[in-house]
C-alpha cells in the first residue's frame, strides 16, 4: 500500500491475526519489496471478529506493532519460508501418458515377500 501525504510518501504493508503473537504470513513480494525499498509493517494481533453486518466483517481491539523499516532479514526476526512452488524441468524428465499399472505386479510382489521371508 502506498500511502501519500502533502510532500511524502510511505510504502505500507498491513497484517493482521486473532492470535496474541505476533507471527504473520508475508509473501515472497512482500520480502522482495521490502528488501529493495524502505517499506514499513504494522501487525494488529488478538483481532475480534465480532460478527458479519451487511456482507462486512466487524474486526474489533487489538494491538499494533510498527516496524519502521521493516527489514525481513534482521538477525534479531525471524523469517522462515512455510511453503515452496516447485516446477520441474520437463526438458530433461521423462513425460508420456500414465500407465493405468501403479506398482509392482503380482508376481514381482511374490518375489520380493518370498525372498524378504527366505533371505
């Protein structure tokens, strides 16, 4: 969020959770924005919701954390990547039509039990 005033602007991004920590999820954008621009945080934790009204969320107390600037990478925080996107070189792998076949047949199942049991 970019936020303006008279002859200055502010670069803001905004999280919020109903626990009592402070841990929020941020995007890998929001790292990288962070990293290259002065970018300020403000984290609301112990969010009530006290009901919907109209379609709209009714968010109530909390408390606020500013952090100015906020650098993702301090030593003193703690970002730790939860979820990775995998994409697999397709150039070099093996691609065709799945075989309906999704493990060992029969009689390599029998081999395999005959000689764990006969070593």
């Amino acid at each position: 969020m970019r936020c303006e005033g008279e002859n200055s602007h502010l670069l803001v991004e905004i999280k919020g959770t109903r626990g009592s920590g402070w841990s929020v999820t941020v995007t890998s954008n929001e790292v990288n924005t962070a990293e290259e621009k002065d970018v300020d945080l403000f984290i609301a934790n112990k969010i009530k919701i006290s009901g919907v009204s109209s379609g709209e969320y009714i968010c109530e107390g909390g408390d606020i954390l500013r952090l100015s600037p906020w650098k993702p990478r301090d030593p003193h925080s703690s970002l730790k990547a939860t979820e990775y996107q995998f994409t697999p070189n397709t150039n070099t792998s093996e691609t065709g039509p799945i075989s309906h076949r999704t493990g060992p047949r029969h009689d390599e199942i029998h081999k395999i039990r005959h000689k764990a049991k006969n070593g």
